[in-house]
C-alpha cells in the first residue's frame, strides 16, 4: 500500500497516536473513527493499520504508555512518610498537568476496553495506588497521618489531585507552584485528621 505523500514511517506513528488521543478526549472514543483519525493525520485509512491493528488497540496503547511512564517517572525520596507524601502529591500534580488529555481519557474512556485491555489497566493502576497506600500506611505506623482506611484515602488523595487537570490553565490567576503548595497544604490536612 502507498504511502500518502509527505508522511514518514518515524513521524506518522506518533502523530496517529497524538491525533486519536486528542480526538478521543475531544469527542470520545465511540464518536471517533478510524476514518476521522486517518484524515486529520494526512494518510489513508488503511495506512492506520501498519500502525495498530484497530482502534481499541489504539485507545488500550494511549492508557497503557501513560500509565507505565507514570510509574516509571516517580521513585519516592529517602525520608518519612511525611515527606514521602508530600513528594508523591507534588509530582502527582506536576506530571498530570502536562498531560490533561491523557488524564481525561485514562479515566473517562475506561468503559470502552475490552475486559482484557480493562485488567491490564486496571492493574497498573492498582500499582500506583498501592505506592500511595504504602506511604500513608507508613506514617499511620510512624503516627505522623490519622487515617482509618487508608485504601479510601488513597483513592480521595488521587482523586483530588488529579481533579487539577479539570481547571488548571498556564497563566491563569495560580502558577503551578501554588497550585502545588496548596494541594499539597490541603493533602497534608486530610491526612493529619483532628
């Protein structure tokens, strides 16, 4: 099959890849096709499928690149519970920011996996969780965080954390720095209980 003039096998990849993901946080998975993919990269369908073999693979890709680049990118520092925390809400934070359609998509487009794609996923995110469940289990232990179940707590602390990407624009009233102060302020108090 041709090649569509002016695409390259290195660059065409990634640009599929970008393209569905901005497509599938714009409109969602179901509404988009591979059709709508194709044109907006500049190829013919068909050249879609050298690429992945069909849009679930595609959608399943997108969360799972995200999910293990996530895990790979934090490694929490030597230190207390406390500051473990702290670390893990800042870079929660820090990381998502730059990917607001990823986030979107990691969580809103779910539904539309296979049951096989959907325990994979699930998994990965199982591992994140339990890191953040890890941390506030240790400082329960050490006595520096008053949570009664720390497995609830873990999905209120991502969940807030995450819900940045909802609002949070560059150059509006807040940096990301104060964004982050203040989470993690917030964060800090949910933990400490009283």
């Amino acid at each position: 099959m041709a090649r569509t003039q002016g695409s390259h096998a290195g660059t065409t990849g990634p640009k599929i890849r970008a393209t569905a993901l901005r497509l599938f946080a714009r409109h969602g998975f179901a509404a988009v096709s591979m059709r709508q993919i194709a044109r907006e990269v500049g190829v013919q369908a068909g050249a879609l499928y050298l690429y992945t073999p069909d849009k679930q693979t595609l959608l399943f890709d997108l969360m799972r690149d995200h999910l293990q680049d996530l895990l790979a990118d934090w490694t929490p520092p030597v230190g207390g519970a406390m500051a473990q925390l702290e670390h893990f809400a800042r870079h929660h934070i820090a990381y998502h920011l730059d990917r607001p359609e990823l986030v979107f998509i990691a969580y809103m487009e779910l539904r539309n996996l296979s049951p096989e794609n959907f325990a994979v996923i699930e998994a990965l995110r199982r591992d994140y969780e339990d890191r953040l469940e890890a941390i506030l289990r240790a400082g329960v232990a050490e006595g520096v965080f008053d949570v009664s179940d720390t497995k609830l707590a873990t999905m209120a602390v991502i969940s807030m954390l995450t819900g940045v990407t909802t609002w949070f624009r560059d150059g509006g009233r807040l940096s990301r720095a104060d964004v982050e102060s203040t989470y993690w302020d917030m964060v800090r108090k949910a933990v400490q209980g009283g």
